[in-house]
C-alpha cells in the first residue's frame, strides 16, 4: 500500500462556490457579515460595547473589511474575565453547547455554540476532509478526546456532515486502537500529530502496516513540522493532512492543507485571518511571520472579533494549485507563548524537531526540552531517544554520538545545548497534546 501521488489525485472541492469565490466578491460577502457581527457584539455584548467606545467607535464605522483595523483586540484574557458567559450574545436558552479548553492554570476558556454554530462547524471540517480526499464511502478512526476538548466532536461532526463513518474511539488504549482500526477498515485516522507518530511506531512494531486501509491521516492541535509529516507517512504509507482550529473560534476545521501541501487553507468566508507583528500590529506582508489574529464572521453564540491566537505564521493569498482561491497560512513555528528566550535566543521546539529528523535514523523524533538557570546563565538540555542498540555501543561512540547531536542543535537553534541520550520510549508519550519544554526557571 502506497500514499496516492498527484499524479494519481482525484480533486474533490466541496464548495466551489465559496472555496473558489473570486477575491471581489468574497470582500463583499465578509464586508456584509463583519456589519453584521459588529452591530450585534456592540447591542448584546457589554464587554465589546465598552472595548468600541473606549477606541471611539461605533458600529456605523464599520462599513467593509477594510475597517477591521479600527476594531479593538480580543485576548484569551478577555475570555477568562468574561467566564463562563459573559461574552454570550445570544440567549442562554439558545446555546446547544459548551466547548473548553483544557487550560491547566486556573479557569476553563469557555465557548458556547449555536445550533448553527455547530452545523458550520460540521461544515468546515467537512471542507477539510474533502480536501484530503475522503468521500461518504470512507471509514473515519477518530482518536481525539471528546469532551470538552474540541478534537474529537469537531471530527466527528465533520464526518456526519460528509457523510462518512465516525468511529468515535477518543484517546487512549494503543492496543485497542489498533485492533478496531484493522478490524473495522478504516481509511483514515484523526489525532494529534505525536500521536499519531507514536500509533504509526506501534502499528509498525505489531506488523500491522500491510493490514490496513488507511490511506490519510488528519492531524493537528499542535505544531509539527514538515519533516514529522514524512515520517508518518512513510511508515503507514499513507497522505498527512494538517488541520487547525481553536475552541474560541470553532474548533478544528478553521483550516486545513490539500494534496499540494502550500499552507493551511483558511475558510475566510466564516473566519477572517489577519497576520500581524506582534509587537506594533502592522500588518505583514504575505509571506512574513506575525500573530494569526481571526474576527468570526458569522458565528451566533461567542462573536469573537480580533481574536489574538498567538500563533505565529505567514499568510499567501494567491491562488492554490488545487484551485481554491481562500488564503492559505503555513505551518505554525510555534506561539508567542511557546517560544523561549535562551540568552537572547528565540528558540521554538519545532526547531529541534526539524533538527533531530535531519539527522536520519540514528535518533528518534521525541524529545524533552528542560530550560534551567544556574548561576544567573540559561542552560538548555535536551533528552533524546536513540535506538536501544546504541546503548551497547562503547562509551566514546555514545560521546561521538550525542556531540553531534549537540552540534547540529547548536546550528539549529543558535545556542549552545547539552544532550541527554535516553532509551526508545522512556519520554512519555501523549494522546493529547505533547508536552515538549519544562522550562525551570522563575522568570517572574
């Protein structure tokens, strides 16, 4: 079994009339919603009434668009202030569902949804799963968590939506995973980019690859980077798509990359993108690296204007090989809250992961970075898993080994690193989100 090469693609789109709408007339359509959603935010939503007035502006400002830059800024703070409803612009008795995040420090970030809310949902993820290249006919393996987490109700409406088969397994019980995916046919899986690596190694390790139908995996909650993409797809043999969502804003199915893997193509007719500087809030050309920043253009329950996500990406509106004319983000080098400053360095764990999968085999894609100050000095070590036979290796090969590892983290990331050679699976694993830096020290 084999990923299906572009030559052998069939394009499906499955809205060509908004996914391929020509630049004017999408304007026009988000000119029409962006009135809209502001006049209801400023006549039911105290908080951004207050933020408007505070900035000078009313609702008759807003006439297109290209008015979106006199609008004030929404912060996960501001959801946090607000919990649980005081962002609600619509009766409670009206809100079908609450979705969260799984914060660790103090309280959840809420987000009510609509009965429409949650159809558009269904919708967008349908859009992406028709951009992998999934049909009604398909079998969908879903090892997100449901919950309040988003990941795997969003998948599972987007595939009643399509009109494919969910298989509503959430996270956990690798074993059991595995046994219903060959069991049941499915022909694609959904989860977190390290889960899915780390199912891809067992499915291998159990000599399960040739039992399967998989054919594509949708992946994301997390950054990962082009390199990891290869190597999941090269043990299942299968197509890896990247898809990107947010509880505030929907959940998975915001965007999603196609076959020709250009950048994540965002469905702007419901979410508008913009990229920023995160320092002066210019806007960046296509192609720099700023804050994603999303105004939710039709969304009922939690309206959320210029919502700042703190993930950082460039944006390219030109049209996609595929045909969609919506813009496409790339792949996230992290958030403004993930990226660590090691003396004066700005370092991102993608790095290091790009840096590991450069050197081949020899070391695997897991990894911990432990951030700790000694003596006033930052010090980066990072714990690597190396293959078990390496361990039987004489002490100067293991010193051979885990120096040029050092060495090319240090052109990697600019800084200098020391390395902590670990056996295959000793860092833990996660069926949610990695966990991939402990930082150490106390920076208040």
């Amino acid at each position: 079994m084999a990923a299906v090469s572009l030559e052998n693609w069939v394009e499906r789109i499955r809205d060509p009339k908004i996914e391929c709408m020509s630049r004017d007339e999408m304007a026009d359509l988000q000119s029409r919603r962006l009135v809209d959603v502001v006049k209801r935010v400023y006549d039911n939503v105290p908080f951004y009434r207050r933020k408007m007035q505070q900035r000078g502006v009313e609702p008759g400002d807003i006439r297109s668009i290209e008015d979106i830059g006199k609008l004030p800024f929404t912060t996960k703070e501001d959801l946090r202030d607000n919990y649980p409803f005081g962002l609600l612009a619509i009766p409670k008795k009206d809100v079908v569902r609450v979705q969260g995040t799984s914060g660790t420090t103090g309280k959840l970030t809420i987000a009510p949804y609509s009965r429409k809310d949650v159809d558009v949902w269904g919708e967008c993820v349908a859009r992406g799963l028709t951009m992998a290249g999934l049909t009604e006919e398909d079998i969908i393996h879903v090892c997100y968590g449901y919950g309040l987490f988003t990941g795997g109700l969003g998948l599972d409406y987007g595939a009643k939506a399509l009109g494919a088969m969910a298989i509503p397994m959430s996270a956990g019980n690798t074993k059991r995973q595995m046994m219903c995916m060959e069991d049941l046919g499915a022909t694609a899986f959904a989860c977190t980019p390290s889960y899915a690596l780390y199912l891809a190694e067992s499915i291998q390790e159990a000599g399960l690859v040739d039992h399967m139908k998989l054919k594509a995996g949708i992946h994301g909650a997390e950054p990962w980077t082009e390199e990891m993409r290869k190597k999941i797809e090269s043990i299942l043999h299968i197509n890896c798509f990247d898809i990107y969502g947010l509880c505030e804003i929907t959940g998975p199915g915001v965007a999603q990359d196609c076959i020709h893997k250009a950048g994540l193509h965002v469905h702007h007719d419901y979410f508008y993108p913009e990229v920023l500087d995160p320092a002066t809030h210019e806007r960046c050309a296509d192609g720099e690296t700023g804050e994603l920043v999303f105004t939710t253009l039709a969304k009922e329950a939690m309206p959320l204007i210029r919502y700042r996500t703190k993930d950082l990406t460039s944006i390219d509106h030109s049209t996609c090989e595929c045909g969609r004319t919506l813009p496409r983000i790339s792949k996230f080098t992290g958030r403004t809250d993930d990226m660590k400053v090691i003396r004066g360095v700005n370092v991102f764990p993608t790095q290091v992961e790009t840096a590991l999968l450069s050197m081949g085999g020899v070391v695997a894609p897991h990894y911990l970075m432990i951030v700790d100050r000694e003596d006033n000095m930052d010090v980066l070590t990072v714990m690597v898993e190396v293959d078990e036979s390496v361990f039987s290796d004489e002490i100067r090969k293991l010193d051979a080994l885990r120096n040029k590892i050092a060495a090319t983290l240090k052109t990697a990331l600019g800084v200098s690193v020391r390395v902590k050679l670990v056996e295959p699976k000793s860092i833990q694993r996660s069926e949610g989100k990695a966990v991939r830096v402990i930082d150490n020290r106390n920076l208040k």
